[in-house]
C-alpha cells in the first residue's frame, strides 16, 4: 500500500563518493571507495550520544537528490526496479537473515546511510547501480548523489525451504513488520510530530542512518540501530525484530527535543480505512470492505478491554481518550473473513493488526486517533499514538521502552465486538446494530439472554428501543438501539457492552456520534 503521506519525508544524503565510468554512456554509475576501510565501533550507548551531539548544530533542511527520471516515476514503474536476489547482504555466507537494499525514485527521493555492524564494528554499505536491474523502467541516468532510500529484510518466516520478505524500512522513519502467512498493511514510525493538528504542520523526522548488526547463522532475532534527526527533534533506537507466527519488535529509544513541540505522538501508528461494514460501498466500487485496519483495542491499567470502529469521517477528527499506565493498544484488523472483501489481489483480510504494549510505564496521557477523509485505498488516513502528559525540557533525555505485536487476538476471557452497522430509521432516527462473538457467549441461548448495556456520556441523549438477540446462523449475539434524528451541533460519546448479573462479559464499544460529520 503507497502511503501518501511519506511524499513529504525520507531520510538524509548517503555519504559516499559516486562517479560516473568513464566507458559507459547510458548514465551507469560507478562507486569510488576509499582505499582502507574504517570500522569504528558503534553501541547503544554510542548511538545516544550522536543523538545528543546532534542538538549541538542546527538542523539542516534536508532536499532531494535523486533525477527527475526517478522522483516522476509513479509507483506502478518505480515497484519495477529490482533489487537482484544474488546481491542480497549476507546470501553468500548462508544466513537466514538477508538484507535487500530499496532504490530512489517515486515518492523516495532521498538517500540514507546504512551499515553493516559485525560485533561492535562497522563499515557503511555503498550505493552500486549494479544491486538493481533497472531493464523494466527504461533508461535512467542517474546523478552522483543518489543512494539507498531503505532496506528490507529476508527470513524464512512461512518455510525452511526460502527466505521471504518479512519487514521493510523506508521513508522518514516508517516501517512495517508482518508475522507468518501475511501481507503488509499498517506502518509504524520511530516518532510524531503535532500530528493532526489544524493550524500546525506536521513534522517527520527522519532515521537518517541505519546500523544493521549481522546476526549470528542460527539466531532467531535481528538488531537494527537508527539515528532520528527533524527540526524538533534527535533521537536514538535500538529495535530488536523478531519474526515467526506472531512478529515482534521490541523497541528502546532514547529522544531529545530540539524545541517545544504542540503534540509529541509516542509509538504512531498509520493504516488505511477507506469504507467498510459501518459505512456504505462508494458508488462504483465492487467490494464489499477495502481497509488495513477496522478498529482501535486498548486495555486499561486495570484489564478492562475497549473496542472503537474506525470510520472514515467527512472532515479530519481526533478522538482522545485520556488513560494512566495503559496494558496495551492499537490499530486491529479484526475480521479476518475473505467474504468480507472478496479482494484476491489485495488480500485485506491477511493484513496484520499492530499491538503497543509498554515495556516501562507510559504514565498518564492520552490515545490520539486521528483520521482524515479519503476516497481513495492510496491514503494512509488513520494515525494512532500516545500522547504523554509531561514532556521533557528541551536537551533532557525521554527513554522509550515498548513492544509492538504485529498481530493479536480479541480478549479470549471477554465477548468481543465483530460487527458494527449502522442506518437511518423511517423518522430520521439513527439505528445501530453491534455484533459479538466469543466463547464467553456460548452458553447463552435465545431463552437465555446476556444483559445488554448502552450508555451516553459528555453529551447525555436519549437511547431507546435497546434490544439484544441470539443470531443462530453465526452465533453472534446483536445489540441494536435507537438515537434521535437531531443532535443539533452535538456530539455525543457512545458505549455499549454486555452483561450478567453485576459482571460485565464482554469488552467495551464506543464510538464518538458527531451529527454534523456522519
């Protein structure tokens, strides 16, 4: 998925010396590379303070080096520039972690450093025309200052018998994990800045260096090192990747702020939701649902479980919901049915959901959703983070420790929300009917009923006809009630959960009903 959103960011000029071959006339480049080779060291604690001694100089704006060939080509001809399988980093030695470099061109006009780190050493991997076949885009000549605008990373994470794709890394300091059998989806960043924000811009910092420590033949996980640089912000991250039936990457960083900031967003997230089961089908359209995520998940301090359904709003929306030591959140791809998108290309139900969990306390502060309006698959339009209540001083350290699962189950001792639609009734009243599903439910029949809850809050209103029935055909169990037609300049929070007796049985579903944006 092309995340439009990366138009605007990459990373920093690659530093190394690149000169044309004199023998060649159709726009080859050749690599001058120094006589000896240096391998300095480089460790966490190294790589913090680079990021501390980048607060010393002021920032500097970074622009594009890449030909006007590369940053024209649209993605369709930019994907058919190959990385050449044989050139892949560490293939030779048999390692199961492989390392494939990206090229310039289309929304990626800026070059990074990237290293190899073998121990405690490096030494920095040069840009060669020669990793790429270029036969399917044309001729394209390509300038002395181009490099590497990311990497991907190999292993064999859905058979022995081959290494597979399993992470990327590119554009300002995106990245995107999958776990077996899936397909890429959401993204994850290093940081945000002032995102969503109406009257200021938002920024993207860059990892604009990139240290990737050679794994041993028989490890299981990889290390990757990366220096953030922006005009608000440093920072160093140590991100340890582990692949297999459910990915991790277990994350330590260490920020420093250049200068006040509005919003400093936490371990964002950024997916797609263009329409889906509580929206209708555009006009024109022949699936049923296109989204890579269809619901926000957190859990409380004390192990409660929410659930909020991602929309596509008519106007940008942020919804906060102010928490203290959340257990975990994130952007979910819940419905996990092929009937749901009938897409065979695109696969949307192999997405894979992203789960935050805090290694250290996150303390109190704020989920931030935000989603802008989109009619295209195109737009990554939904960002989720964490918003912290106190920020540091500006040069004072802010240490990060958190975990990102990049797939995750609905709570397995709760009932859990599958379904969320919604219509209007013959007078103008709004319907809305939720599904859930779970083996909390099982022992509930159509004579037997879970007691349904549906409650208002900010803006009290009236909620009526609330009632609650057994689906034989899918064993769900449905609430559905009533709202007024007119809300006025209201907007009004919505929960509804399921109960018996005095204990709640399932998780928590809450929209925000905005009359003037539906």
């Amino acid at each position: 998925m092309v995340n439009l959103i990366l138009g605007a960011i990459a990373a920093l000029l690659i530093a190394t010396g690149i000169t044309k071959d004199p023998n060649q006339n159709n726009g080859n480049v050749t690599i001058t590379t120094p006589h000896e080779v240096v391998r300095p060291e480089m460790d966490f604690s190294k790589l913090k303070e680079k990021a501390r001694k980048l607060l010393e100089s002021p920032y500097i704006e970074i622009k594009p080096h890449t030909s006007k060939e590369l940053s024209s080509l649209p993605y369709d001809r930019y994907k058919n520039i190959r990385f050449r399988t044989e050139k892949s980093l560490w293939r030779s030695e048999g390692s199961a972690f492989q390392i494939q470099f990206m090229p310039p061109g289309h929304l990626y006009n800026y070059a990074i450093n990237i290293n190899e780190m073998v121990g405690s050493n490096y030494q920095r991997i040069p840009f060669l025309e020669e990793y790429f076949d270029w036969s399917e885009v044309g001729e394209i000549k390509l300038n002395a200052e181009i490099g590497h605008t990311g990497f991907k990373i190999h292993y064999p994470i859905n058979t022995d018998e081959h290494t597979d794709e399993f992470a990327v890394f590119q554009g300002a300091s995106y990245f995107r994990i999958v776990s077996k059998g899936q397909f890429y989806g959401l993204s994850a960043r290093g940081l945000g800045i002032n995102t969503g924000m109406a009257n200021t811009q938002e920024e993207f910092p860059v990892f604009k260096e990139f240290w990737i420590k050679k794994p041993g033949k028989f490890d299981s996980t990889i290390f990757v090192y990366a220096l953030l640089d922006g005009k608000s912000v440093t920072g160093a991250y140590e991100i340890e990747i582990v692949p297999g039936e459910i990915s991790k990457t277990i994350i330590n960083a260490e920020i420093y702020l250049r200068k006040p900031v509005e919003k400093l967003g936490i371990s964002p997230l950024t997916s797609m939701f263009w329409y889906g089961e509580n929206s209708q089908v555009p006009q024109g359209q022949a699936y049923p649902e296109v989204h890579d995520s269809d619901g926000l998940q957190y859990q409380t301090e004390t192990g409660d479980y929410y659930w909020r359904p991602i929309d596509n709003p008519k106007k940008p929306h942020t919804h906060i919901i102010d928490l203290e030591n959340p257990k975990g959140f994130g952007l979910i791809q819940r419905d996990k049915d092929f009937a749901s998108y009938e897409d065979t290309n695109m696969k949307y139900q192999l997405r894979p959901s992203a789960w935050i969990e805090p290694g250290d306390s996150f303390g109190k502060g704020q989920i931030h959703l935000f989603r802008f309006p989109t009619k295209q698959d195109s737009d990554d339009n939904v960002t989720l983070f964490w918003v912290p209540s106190n920020l540091p001083e500006v040069g004072e350290p802010l240490r990060l420790q958190y975990s990102i699962l990049w797939n995750v189950y609905p709570p397995k001792k709760l009932a859990y929300v599958v379904g969320t639609r919604t219509n209007l009734g013959k007078d103008g009243e709004r319907n809305f009917f939720i599904d859930f599903k779970g083996e909390k439910l099982q022992s509930y029949t159509e004579e037997k009923l879970p007691t349904p809850v549906v409650e208002s809050w900010n803006e009290p209103i009236e909620v009526t006809n609330v009632i609650i029935q057994k689906i034989p055909e899918s064993e769900k169990f449905r609430i559905s009630f009533q709202i007024p037609a007119k809300l006025g300049n209201k907007n009004t929070e919505l929960k509804a959960y399921l109960k018996d007796n005095s204990e709640v049985i399932s998780e928590t579903w809450i929209t925000t009903w905005d009359h003037a944006n539906q």
